[in-house]
C-alpha cells in the first residue's frame, strides 16, 4: 500500500484525491505545509504526494507550482475533485446564531458572495485548512462560529452540516497532481489513455521570444492547455513559464516541439507525462 503525502487534516480535499487517485487502498499521511509534502517525497517518507495546482473559480495555487521548481520531482498523475462546500456548526446552532465563519482563505474566496447574502455582515477568519477549522471549532465550542469544509470532515469530526453547497458558482472542481522521485516505479497507465505533458521553461527578455517558444507546438498541432507565468527566485523581472499540452514528451511530434523550444529558451525541464484525468461526474 503507498503513502501519499497531502497538506491539510484528515478529511481535507487534498486526501480525498488522494482516495480517488490511488484507491480505498492508499495510505494518506497529513502534513502542515506544501513544503512539509515535498520534502516527505523528496526522502522517502512517503512513497508519492498529492497537491492541488488549480480551481477553476480561484485560479492557481502559485505556491505549488513555485515548489515544483524547486525540487527533482516528477508529475505522475492528476485527479479532478468536484469541491462542494458545506457550513458546519456545533449541534444545534441555527443561522441567526453565527457571527464568524472559519476555513482556509480558498474555501472563504470560493463562497464569498453566497455568505454575504445568506450571513451579512459575518466575521470571516482565515485558518490553515479547511478540515483543520472543523477541527478547531470542535475543540473550542463556540457556538456563534461555523466552519467551512467537506462533508467528509464533518463526518469525521462528528460535526452537523447546517447547509451543503455553499460554493458561488457550482462548477467548482480542483485539480490535483500525484508527485513522486525519480526512481519511484511507473504507474501502467490505461490502455489508449489521452496523455498531458508540464513542463516549464525560461527565456530570454528578447522581443519574439514567447512567441517562437509557443509556435514550437502550434506549428505542430499541439493543443495547449495552460500556460503560467511565475517569478525567477535571484532574477528580478525574469519569468518562469509553466506549460502543459496534450500529448506525450517522447511522441514525435512533442519531442521535435521540445527540441525547437530548446533553441529559444535557456532552461527546459519536464516536470512529467502523465493520463489527463476526467472531469468528475
């Protein structure tokens, strides 16, 4: 059974991509911090990490992708989680009792504008993760403070949900990416399964130079599916880019886009060719 290394407390969204990825069979093990997670990978603590890198209503998770660069891990996989927030109180509490609402500041910026028209005027206090202010509410039993988290957490926590859905917009899913060492074994992927490649990429501040690095795929037909730019640590007003594209880096046609891109950029890595997960029903 494989240890999967996840930020948050048991019952956050990260562990349960880390279920849907690997099975009922994996071993999730919870971590502070991104960093903690990355470093549990990088030696050996844990046999593979799961980490959120995009929501489709808060956008990038900036701190992972800058992780990412920082250490020789390789991307093996993603999963798609469907993020459905629910308000959890202590038993009993009714909506007029709430004063303030407590999670990680995603959850609070993805139902920002449903607890401004269903609890005006309420105290919105950020904590370290979702899971954890279940957690921290329990333990404190305050009975004018909710929480907003899975239903899962408040199943763990033995905590009752006062209201499910509390999500602006209900096509809310996050994606999460599998991390592992270089010299982790390969997952056999399913038969015909549509491949995605990230990498990321620096070049120089000439004009054209972004241009030609993208052309190296549109030449060759080659769907892009995000592009991020981050700042490059010790170089002011350089840029790290992040790509992923459909495909594998090894099929021909990828490889000769690799090869091209080479000629303009400075630095090239592959973060990892893994199967595009499916949206989730």
């Amino acid at each position: 059974m494989s240890t999967v290394a996840y930020q948050g407390e048991p019952g956050a969204w990260s562990e349960q991509a880390a279920f849907d990825f690997f099975g009922p069979q994996a071993q999730p093990r919870p971590f502070t911090a991104f960093d903690d997670v990355f470093d549990a990978v990088a030696k050996g603590d844990c046999d593979y990490g799961c980490v959120p890198v995009e929501n489709s209503l808060a956008g990038s998770i900036h701190r992972n992708y800058d992780l990412l660069m920082r250490h020789s891990l390789r991307v093996i996989g993603e999963t798609i989680v469907r993020v459905r927030w629910c308000l959890i109180t202590h038993p009993n509490v009714e909506m007029h009792q709430i004063r303030r609402v407590t999670s990680h500041w995603q959850a609070l910026a993805q139902t920002e504008h449903t607890l401004t028209r269903t609890l005006p005027g309420v105290e919105r206090k950020e904590v370290y993760d979702t899971a954890g202010s279940v957690k921290l509410l329990k333990e404190s039993g305050a009975h004018d403070t909710a929480a907003i988290a899975s239903r899962r957490a408040a199943q763990i926590y033995e905590m009752p949900v006062l209201r499910e859905g509390l999500e602006d917009d209900p096509t809310n899913y996050t994606r999460f990416v599998i991390l592992a060492r270089e010299d982790s074994p390969t997952l056999p992927p399913p038969q015909d399964a549509p491949f995605k490649t990230s990498i990321v990429f620096v070049v120089g501040n000439v004009p054209g130079s972004l241009f030609k690095s993208l052309a190296a795929f549109s030449l060759r037909d080659i769907d892009l599916l995000k592009i991020e730019s981050r700042p490059r640590q010790g170089s002011p007003w350089e840029y790290l880019f992040y790509l992923d594209f459909v495909g594998r880096h090894d099929n021909i046609h990828c490889a000769r886009a690799l090869d091209h891109l080479r000629e303009f950029a400075t630095i090239v890595r592959i973060l990892g060719s893994y199967v595009r997960a499916e949206m989730p029903a």
